[in-house]
C-alpha cells in the first residue's frame, strides 16, 4: 500500500502539464490504492468476526457447563467461568460497536 501511495503522490507532483496520459495514470494508481485498502478492510473485518464467533463459541461451552453441574460448588466455578467469557464477548462487541460509530460519525453517515 505505501508504495501506491508513493507512486500516486510522484505522480501528482509530476502532473504540471494538463495531459490526458497523466491524469489516466493517476486514476489507476488511485483505483489500485482504493483495491488494496479494501483488501485490508476486509482481511481486518473476517479477523474481528472469527474473534467474535471465537468468544460466542467458548460462552455457549460455558452455558453448557453451567447446566450440567451437579453440586453448588462446580455451579460457583461454571457460573464464574460463564461470566468471564460473557464479559469477553461484551468487550469485543461494544469495541465493534464503537468502531461502528466512530466510522459512521466521521463519514457521516
């Protein structure tokens, strides 16, 4: 990506001349940087969705370890795993989701 980005501000900076073969390598410069930061968007987004599908994973174990305890002490033991796990998801949904508006608020949307 740094280098499209070199390459589109080489050839702003050469572009003096009104020529139609400089403004036609500029476009394609820009649409190739505009492919990669996609590219990288959306490598970020499938990163952040296996972390949340991860965590829902080890809660939904939890619960199940939660209901098939058969005295109070393992329920004190699933129950504060269940809870740990439960906060974990909470904190990577609402970072999602302050991200989300963040975003939204900058572009705004």
């Amino acid at each position: 990506m740094l280098h499209l980005g070199s390459a589109i501000e080489k050839l702003c900076e050469c572009a003096l001349e009104d020529s139609l073969a400089d403004r036609g390598s500029v476009v394609r410069a820009a649409r190739c940087l505009l492919g990669s930061v996609t590219k990288v968007l959306l490598l970020a987004d499938i990163v952040v969705v296996n972390q949340l599908l991860h965590a829902k994973d080890k809660v939904a174990r939890s619960l199940g370890r939660l209901e098939s305890v058969s005295n109070f002490t393992e329920f004190v033991k699933a129950f504060s795993q269940f809870g740990g796990e439960m906060v974990e998801l909470a904190h990577l949904t609402g970072d999602r989701q302050v991200r989300f508006i963040s975003c939204k608020s900058i572009f705004n949307l």
